[in-house]
C-alpha cells in the first residue's frame, strides 16, 4: 500500500478505530503510540550486481506499558492528525511503500507491509505481514523454479531437513 492510499483510507474512515493485525488474530494492543515516522531511501546493489533505489515511509508503533489496560483504539481521525502533523514537518513521499514496525515480547521486532485492509461499521484493520527475504538476481545467481520448489518441500513441516 502506498502511503496516499493509506493517508486516503484515514481520511474516508475518521470514525472508526484503527486496529493493526500483526499475524492472524494477533493485533497490537489499544495502548499503542506512533511513535516515528521515516523517511527511508533504498539504494541496493543484489547478488547479481544489479542497482535499485525505492523510497518507503515507515511508521513505528508501540505499546505504552504504562496503558496496557487501555480498551480503546486510536481512531482513524487522531492517527490521521499525526501523520498530517509529520507531513508538515518532513514531507512523506506520496507514492512510496507504507510499512509498520512493529515488535513486543511475542513477536519480534519488524518491518511489516499491508497485506490487506477490513472494514466494520467501528473499525478499520490493517492486516499485516512480514516480507520474505528473497535473491533478487535468480537468473545470474543460477537458481531455478525446480530449486524453489525443493526447497518449499525441504523446509514443510515433518520433513526432517529443517
């Protein structure tokens, strides 16, 4: 999701609560903070010598232990003042990749991108999920979907490889 369509979702649900979904059934706690947002520019070199450059604006939540009782999200409309109050600040890139991070003694700590969003007549939830590292360079580097699907095969539950 790119970050005006995420600032565009805000926008249309003011009313609702906005709930993140980290990994199934698993949400960040309502006593969460934005507590940063970055600017981040990529500029990579992969295992086949092949340049990239992308922007990502990264949002860092967090649980205040202070509010762990806390019943109540943050609404879209606060979250919405926040990142309108940084865009100020630092301009975000529009069209730059949105991610989460995201950590708590359960899970560790990442860079997590929307999968996909739901909608109720109370909330807004993000559904979350953690990105696979991946060779960028498969042709140069020699790997072959055959390889690929031998090692999905070698890591499956009971296989005993792994």
């Amino acid at each position: 999701m790119k970050t005006s369509e995420f600032l565009s979702l805000l926008k249309q649900h003011q009313d609702k609560s906005l709930l993140f979904e980290y990994a199934p059934e698993q949400f960040v706690g309502a006593n969460y903070h934005i507590t940063e947002v970055k600017n981040i520019t990529i500029d990579t070199v992969d295992c086949g010598a092949n340049t990239d450059f992308w922007k990502e604006t990264i949002v860092q939540l967090w649980e205040s232990p202070k509010e762990k009782d806390k019943t109540g999200f943050m609404s879209a409309y606060k979250a919405l003042g926040i990142l309108n109050k940084v865009d100020r600040i630092k301009p975000m890139v529009q069209d730059a990749e949105i991610k989460f991070e995201y950590g708590n003694p359960e899970f560790h700590t990442a860079q997590l991108f929307v999968d996909d969003y739901t909608l109720d007549n109370k909330t807004l939830i993000l559904k979350l999920s953690v990105e696979k590292t991946d060779c960028k360079a498969k042709e140069t580097c020699g790997v072959v979907a055959e390889d690929l699907a031998e090692e999905k095969a070698c890591c499956t539950p009971g296989s005993g490889c792994c």
